[in-house]
C-alpha cells in the first residue's frame, strides 16, 4: 500500500526519544490523579488467549471494588485493547496513588486465590471475546486495515489469540496467573496529578517529571 503513495525527498532528522523509569509521576494542573500500568503482551513467547477471560474477571471481582467503590476513583479497571498486545489498568479522577499502585501489585496474587465457576468465567470468555470482535463502521475498518499493514501486525496471531479465548476453562487458571506475574515484573506505570499530590508519594516514583518543563 505504502509503495504506491508518492515520495518525496527530505532532509535526516536527528533526534532522541526520551527514556521513561518503570514508575513514573508526572506534574499536571489537575485536581486528581490517574494512573495507569501497561504491559506489553508481546515480549510473553507463546502466549495463550486463555489469560484473557481471567483477566476481565479480575477487573470485574478485583480492581474495580478495590480502587472504584473502596477507594473512591471515579472509574477504574483492566483491559486490553482490541489488538491484544497490551494489558492496561487504569484509574480516571483517583484520589490515591501509594494505595492504587499496592492494588495493582498485588494482581497476580488475587488471581491465584480467586474462585470461579465454569460458568461464571464463561461469562467472562463472552465479555473478553466481544471485545476483541466488537463490531465497527467503515472508516474504523480502512484505519485498522492501514494500521495493520504499516505496522506489520501478526493479523494469524491475533486471530489464534481470539479462538483461544473462547476455549478458556478453569484447568488455564494458573497458567494465567504466571504469565500475569511475568507482564507484572515489566510493566509501566505512570501517574499523573497536580505537584502536591506528586510530590507527596515520590517515594514510589522513580522519576517525576513537570509537564510544563523540557524533559531530560
């Protein structure tokens, strides 16, 4: 597709990404925090589309009453999106931070003792697998298409991860909880608040940056 797009001649940028800590806080003007943790699925070689219905479970039995309805975010949860190459957990308008980011460690740890029916998590297999099929209009399709193709998307995998989704049963619990524990060990986690907020849990931050500052 690309190669049939015209080209033009331009100069060599030279240019440095800037290189984030695996706990960042970030200074805005904002009255509350949010966070959020990202892992990223594909570093996991063989990865199963069973963890996925676990994963909606946790978000539904876990995060969601530890951080929403217990400690008062405005919303929260744990999702991937459709693609599947990611796990996020996310808070918007979260009073806390040193109490959220405990809950999000301690993920792996409640997946292992959380109790489930077959056909409560057959419950879940339906919820993680609509999302990943949800249905879209025209433009979406062409974006995905393009996204897709300039990106080199593994389209096979994706589509062996959705089937494996559906076949979800009790016996993939553990091996969903290890391979969370693994994402877990190299997620991402940044949080954003107003300075005094920020600043008040530095101390589980590795760097805090000012947004309104050039970064280092």
């Amino acid at each position: 597709m690309l190669k049939n797009l015209p080209s033009l001649p331009g100069a060599e940028a030279d240019y440095k990404l800037p290189e984030f800590a695996d706990r960042t806080g970030v200074i805005v003007e904002g009255a509350n925090y949010y966070t959020f943790s990202v892992s990223d699925t594909t570093q996991i070689d063989n990865l199963s589309g069973t963890l996925f219905p676990f994963l909606s479970a946790l978000s539904d039995r876990y995060i969601v009453p530890k951080i929403r309805f217990q400690g008062l975010a405005y919303s929260a949860g744990l999702m991937s999106p459709w693609d599947l190459e990611f796990i996020v957990t996310y808070t918007y308008s979260d009073p806390k931070v040193a109490e959220t980011v405990a809950v999000i460690e301690k993920e792996a740890e409640q997946l292992e003792t959380l109790e489930l029916t077959q056909e409560e998590l057959d419950g879940y297999i339906l919820n993680a697998y609509s999302a990943v099929t949800a249905p879209a209009g025209n433009l979406d399709r062409y974006m995905t298409a393009m996204y897709q193709d300039m990106s080199g998307f593994d389209t096979a995998n994706w589509r062996r991860l959705a089937d494996e989704i559906r076949t979800a049963t009790l016996d993939d619990k553990e091996e969903a909880v290890q391979t969370l524990r693994r994402l877990l060990e190299n997620q991402h986690l940044v949080t954003a608040g107003n300075a005094e907020l920020i600043r008040a849990e530095a101390d589980i931050f590795d760097k805090i940056y000012d947004y309104r500052m050039p970064l280092e």
